[in-house]
C-alpha cells in the first residue's frame, strides 16, 4: 500500500466501514468515505485527514445506479483512478418471514446485495484499463449459517458470495482481484442495542469467547486489498472468533 492508492469505501462513515478507513489511512491511502449521510461522510473525512489528507468524504446511494456512478465518476475525476473498493454498505431490516413486508425484503437486497452490484459494475472499468484493483466485499456469517428472523438480510449476504466468486473468474487475468469478509458478531451501534441477555448468548456460541471489533475486520480487509494478497481471488475469509469453522 502506497500513497498513490485510491480506495472507495461504502458505508465507511460508521462502524466496521469507518475502522476500514481508518486503518486504511494510517498507511497513507487516500480513502473515499461514501454514505447515504453527506455529513457523516464529511466529519469522517475530517477525522482521518489528519491521517492521509487528501481523503474525501461523498454522498452516495449504493442502491441508485446514477448516485454510484456519480461518485465513482467524481472519484476518478480528484485522483484519477480507484484501486480499491469496499462494499461495506448495508441494512437490516428483521423479522420473521411469515410477518416480513415485501418493502423489507426490497430494501435490504437492494442496498446489500444491488448496491454491490452496482458499485463493482462502476469500478471494475476503471481497473480493467489500470490493469489492477482490489474488491472486497462484506458478506456476513449468517450468509453461510442462515439466521432466524434474517432472511432478507442472509440471503443479501449469501448473494454477495456468489457475485464475488464469479466476478474474480471474470476479472483474475486483469490483475484483479475480488474476495469477500464474512464477519461474525462484531461490536458495534447494531449489537449495542442488543439486551444483556442476548450478547450473553451470543457471546457463548462464539468458540474465542468475545463479540469481535470492527478492527479486526479491518485488519482481514488491509490484507486483501495488500500486494501480499495478490494470488487470492474467489476467497471468503471469516472473522467470528470460531463461530462458523
């Protein structure tokens, strides 16, 4: 990693996208912090400049073709290419099938599994003709082990797999690579609002014995996205403490 790298980091101004952009900063990364939330994407902008100046926060749709393609178009417009990018950027919306409405199951799939989809669409161009790129998506444990009152979200999750494993066949003689990160419960504002007891459950199904943090989901991304990574393509690396082996 260098600082002539670009990455583009959706959902990067909160939690696990946000210690993503962090981490990747600190090594000198010029980071792109997209979110539906303009001002969430400035103020983490503002924190990590500090880092690597010249990273930039935008406002971006991951589930609207024009919103992505805008971005994307802005991105390479500032810095000229993107090397990297981390479709972090996700929803939930849970509830049991039989009560699930179907504005449920259209919201998550379309910012989880289209908004990856359309965010690599965009990119992928761009690495083609750079001869390189760096795409890691984030998938989840329960996109392998299903989750009750998930259906929505697991099969967003399962459907990022699947796309990341066929893309990196499309795109592995182009210097491209794609994998995906399933993380397990990791600590953040989703599972802190979980009760006591809940975490406590959570927690005894976990072989490592503690929720992760999104720094060390952070830390499997750095490796992807690093030159050390260079022959891993298709690949699903999980972080969950043992939870899914």
């Amino acid at each position: 990693m260098s600082e002539s790298r670009t990455a583009i980091i959706t959902g990067g101004s909160q939690g696990i996208g946000k210690a993503i952009a962090l981490d990747l900063a600190s090594r000198g990364v010029r980071v792109v912090v997209a979110s539906l939330n303009p001002g969430k994407a400035e103020a983490t902008a503002l924190e990590i400049r500090e880092k690597s100046p010249e990273s930039i926060g935008v406002q971006a749709d991951v589930s609207n073709a024009e919103s992505v393609n805008a971005m994307v178009d802005l991105v390479f417009e500032r810095f000229g290419r993107v090397d990297y990018l981390v479709n972090n950027a996700g929803i939930t919306r849970d509830t049991l099938l039989m009560r699930m409405e179907d504005e449920a199951w259209k919201a998550v799939l379309e910012t989880n599994l289209t908004g990856t989809y359309l965010c690599s669409k965009a990119v992928v161009r761009l690495m083609v003709k750079q001869k390189f790129g760096r795409i890691v998506n984030i998938s989840s444990v329960v996109g392998v082990m299903g989750n009750a009152g998930q259906t929505n979200y697991a099969a967003s999750k399962a459907g990022i797999i699947g796309f990341s494993k066929s893309l990196a066949r499309e795109v592995a003689s182009r210097g491209i690579t794609v994998n995906a990160v399933a993380p397990g419960f990791i600590q953040t504002a989703m599972t802190d609002v979980l009760p006591e007891k809940v975490r406590e459950n959570l927690t005894s199904m976990i072989p490592a014995g503690r929720l992760g943090t999104p720094e060390d989901v952070a830390a499997a991304v750095r490796f992807l996205l690093s030159d050390s990574a260079s022959y891993i393509t298709g690949q699903v690396i999980h972080v969950n403490g043992g939870m899914y082996m």
